[in-house]
C-alpha cells in the first residue's frame, strides 16, 4: 500500500517537472522582430518546398524517382511563367501558380512597394484579414477579388489609376499598388471590410 502511494506521488511528481520542462524549453513569450522575420521566412520556404513537393508527385503519379524530379520542377516553372505573362504582361510576379498563397515575407515586400513606410503594417494585417494572402481568393458574398479583395465594380478604375491597367484583380502586383492608390488617393481605409 505504502509502495502504491509513492509510486503514484512520484509519478505526478515526473510530469509536472516534464510540464515545467516544456514550458521552459519551448515557451517564448516576447519574440523578437528578428526572430519573428526568420520564422517568417523559415515557413515561406517550408511552404514554398511543400508545395514543389507535392507537385512534383502529382505530376509524376506517385512514381517520382531523383532523375524525373527535376524535369517536372523545370516544367511546373514554365507553366508558371506562361501563366504569370497571360495575367499580367509580363514576367516575374511574385504569385506562384504552383503555390497559390503567398508568404507574409512576399507580402511584405509587396507592401514596401506601394504604401508609406507607416503603413506597412496596417496593410499587411488588410490583406490578411481581407485573403488570407491568397492572391487568387474572392468572398461569394461581394464577389472582392485578390489579395486586398477589390470589388468587381470598381477594379478597373483602382487598377488603370495604380498603373496597371488590363490587370487582372488576381495580380498580386495590381491588387497591392490599387489598395495603396485607394489609401492614398481614393476612400481610404475604409474601402476595406478589413480595417487593420
């Protein structure tokens, strides 16, 4: 009976410290900025290789083997280039066709872009509350489109003032100058259901 006792005091004992332990190894309770950017970045790139990833298996029907991993690779960036000209005009976008949404750090630096250095986070905290960062996303209840969810009625005029008219609204590019143009020279914030 004694010995029952102690064993059941010791192993309370041992996960309490194992909890304590845990909190104290894997609990940080202010992140740096530093360490937030790294983390950022860290998962942009989990994302991003994620993604080639899975590409890659589906393009090859589960059989993928080192020597076909990386014609597949090569041709899912073509296709993306292809997609990337039709949308805009021109090459180099920063949306990925393979990967759908983009990381914080890409939103960021499209953000530095366009709105004023005081802004930027508001911005950032807009599109996500608007997308989710999903360049390509639309709410079905209003029919907003893109990053910082433009309205239908009111893209062409947003894209042709930010410069980037003939755009498409899933243009991350044209989504993030037209929200800056709104900001600054249109409604501002409060053309956003989203107001940071």
């Amino acid at each position: 009976m004694r010995f029952r006792r102690m064993s059941f005091v010791a192993g309370w004992a041992a996960v309490v410290l194992l909890a304590f332990g845990g909190f104290a190894a894997f609990g940080s309770f202010d992140p740096s900025p530093d360490q937030l950017r790294t983390e950022a970045a860290a998962a942009s790139i989990g994302h991003d290789a994620g993604a080639y990833a899975g590409l890659v298996f589906a393009l090859l029907g589960g059989d993928a083997s080192v020597s076909q991993t990386q014609p597949a690779v090569e041709t899912a960036a073509a296709e993306t280039e292809e997609d990337d000209t039709s949308e805009t005009g021109a090459v180099g976008t920063i949306a990925s066709a393979a990967t759908g949404w983009l990381s914080e750090v890409e939103v960021r630096y499209l953000v530095t872009q366009y709105f004023q250095p005081e802004d930027i986070n508001r911005a950032i905290r807009v599109a996500w509350c608007e997308s989710r960062f999903d360049p390509k996303s639309v709410d079905l209840h209003d029919g907003g489109t893109g990053l910082f969810h433009h309205l239908p009625q009111y893209w062409e005029e947003r894209a042709a003032n930010a410069g980037f008219s003939g755009a498409r609204p899933t243009d991350p590019d044209a989504s993030t100058a037209a929200a800056a143009w709104e900001v600054y020279d249109g409604g501002g914030w409060d053309v956003f259901a989203c107001r940071g």
